[in-house]
C-alpha cells in the first residue's frame, strides 16, 4: 500500500440497502471514512471540505468490497485525496469513487453535552 493509503474489506449486512443495492448514502460514507483514514493514520487531524462522487454501478448488498483511499498531494493545511470502492476479486471492477478537499485543524475537537439532553450539543474546534 502506498503512504496514507487505508485499505479495508468488508462485507455489509442485508439492511443496508433497499431491492439488494447498496444506499448512495452508505456508498458514500464507506469513502468519506477511509478519507479521514488516510490522513488519521499519518497523526494528521483533518475534517473533510469537499468531496464529489461519482457512482458507476449498483453494489450488490452482501457484495465483498475493497475500499482504498489516499491523498494525492497537500497545499497547505489541504490535502487532495481519492477514494475507490471495487469489488473484491481477480476483475476489481471500479463501482464508486470520490475526490475530496479535506483540511487540517488544528486542535482536537471536543464534544461538549448538553446539560438538558434538549439542546444541540456543542463542538470546538
């Protein structure tokens, strides 16, 4: 794997889809996941800025996946970086894919609870 790259298997459960195909939303949240992965495994905070997905088939629910991500270059406190969903096998056929601005912070970021448990909870950055 090259540097900041992050390269899990998995295999997701049949509630994660309507009519045996993956939700987009869940597609895109395998990829923004192993965005922040990438740059979490350099000890580099980061929150994501941007991202533009691109959907190319239907992923079976039940399906072995191999999602990669990986920055492609930094400026600054941004980084560029691409996210693949394939299939796990000898075709790895690409199915989604995203790329992505995401930016260093600076300090980690702290939930605060509310005290009513009504209110929104409170973040700083």
């Amino acid at each position: 794997m090259a540097h900041g790259e992050v390269r899990p298997g998995i295999r997701l459960a049949p509630s994660t889809g309507g009519n045996g195909i993956l939700q987009g939303g869940v597609t895109f949240a395998l990829m923004d996941e192993a965005l922040g992965w990438s740059l979490y495994y350099q000890n580099l905070p980061a929150v994501t800025a941007r991202v533009e997905t691109r959907f190319h088939k239907p992923i079976a629910v039940g399906a072995r996946l191999i999602v990669k991500a990986w920055v492609v270059k930094q400026r600054g406190r941004l980084f560029e970086a691409h996210a693949e969903i394939r299939v796990d096998g000898s075709e790895a056929t690409l199915l989604a894919q995203a790329d992505a601005t995401i930016c260093l912070i600076d300090q980690r970021i702290e939930f605060e609870a509310s005290s009513n448990g009504k209110e929104p909870n409170r973040v700083s950055v």
